[in-house]
C-alpha cells in the first residue's frame, strides 16, 4: 500500500510549526513533509504539484489557485547597530528619507513609494542584502519575519509604522480537493477536531418509545409543581 503523505511548502521567514504540531496530533499515520521554497516560485510549486499547500507572501501571482489570507507581518527597516535611527522603537518613512536603501532581486515588499534612495546594486537575494547592510552600504526595508530570519548581532530592525503590512496566505490548487488538502486547510482556519468543514451535524430523530417517555417524565415533573404546596398553603397547615 502506498503511504500516503501531505507537502507544505512555504517561504522564507514563513512559520508553519503550529499548523505541523497540529497535523501531526490529529494524523500522525500520514507524515506532513514540510519544503522550503523561494518567494518567486511558492505559487509555481503548487500549481506544478511540487507542493500540495504552500505558505506564501501576497501580492504573487495567484491564478488557478485558491488563496486564504492569514496574518499579515509588520514592515521594518534593518539597519547596523550603531545607526541613529538604533535611538528609536519605532521609526516611519520619513526617518529614511535620503537614506541609502538596498532592494534585492527578491525583494517581497509591495511598496510602489517606498522610502529610500536605492543604491545601484542589486544583491540576488534578501540574505545577501542583509550581509551588505552590516558593511554600511545601505538600510533593507523587510517584512519583521524575514529580519528575525537573518538576525546578526551588528543589526538592529525597527518596525515602520506608517510602512504597508506584508499579507501571508495560504495556498492550494482551485477546484475540488483532496481530503489531506481539506483537512490541512481545516486546521489552518481553525476547525475542531471531528468537525465535518464546519457544518452543524443533524440531530438523529428520537424513537417512538423516547418520545413517549420524554412525556412521561415532562407531566410528571409538571405534577411535582402542581402539587408542591406554595408559601401561603404551607402556613395554613
């Protein structure tokens, strides 16, 4: 027999523990595989079947697919530890302006007016960009998952509070699904266990014999009223 299993895909900084911790107590016959997969190609991986879900950033390109939107991740700018904007908790764009700023090839933040002067080079990927910021070549606008991700000891994030969110969403092919695709997606929304995608189960009709005793036992507690003997009678006797 072929053994069955369910692959989640997700993006860097994506944090699916408790959604594995979860499937694995309710299904721990069927293995839940957990697959790395870059920004660019999460929504790919699950049209092409690489992934039967995928945890991905938003806005992607989403056609043929089903997408449920989950949280979405607060933006910060990391900068070196030493930076002025180190004084702050908490900056906005302003703080940036005419600051040098860093966007790499995999750049997740839909930002059209972001902050910033970019500099002239564009490193591949988000982790290289975070080793350029720690030899001063410029500030990395990310969403907070991402700066938690590369952390490094010579770096500091503060969030951006007037920045856009990053939305995070979960991912599966459109149509008809599976029953692990169903289940996963379940969890995910947070059904119970044993629930049936949420629906109220009917009530099961009651025999004849339960009918009959139900009645019995409502005109016998309305006896037990009638002939309780109320205040005022108690007192007469």
């Amino acid at each position: 027999m072929t053994r069955r299993s369910l692959t989640l895909g997700y993006v860097p900084g994506g944090t699916p523990a408790k959604w594995a911790r979860i499937w694995a107590e309710r299904h721990p016959e069927v293995p839940l595989q957990l697959h790395a997969v870059a920004a660019a190609d999460a929504a790919d991986a699950v049209r092409t079947g690489a992934v039967d879900v995928a945890l991905l950033r938003l806005p992607a390109d989403t056609s043929g697919l089903a997408a449920i939107p989950l949280y979405e991740e607060t933006t910060v700018a990391v900068v070196p530890a030493d930076h002025i904007l180190s004084a702050f908790d908490a900056i906005t764009a302003a703080d940036l302006d005419g600051e040098p700023t860093l966007l790499p090839l995999d750049d997740v933040i839909d930002w059209a007016e972001a902050p910033g002067t970019p500099v002239d080079y564009r490193p591949e990927t988000t982790k290289e960009a975070i080793e350029l910021v720690a030899t001063g070549m410029g500030a990395l606008i990310v969403p907070q998952s991402l700066a938690r991700l590369y952390h490094r000891k010579d770096l500091i994030y503060r969030p951006i509070s007037d920045a856009p969110t990053c939305p995070v969403a979960l991912a599966f092919p459109e149509g008809e699904q599976s029953s692990l695709v169903e289940e996963f997606v379940g969890i995910v929304r947070g059904r119970k266990p044993g629930s049936s995608r949420g629906q109220t189960q009917p009530v099961p009709k009651r025999t004849a014999r339960e009918k009959t005793l139900a009645k019995q036992a409502a005109r016998a507690a309305a006896g037990k009223v009638a002939r309780k003997p109320g205040r005022a009678e108690r007192g007469r006797r």
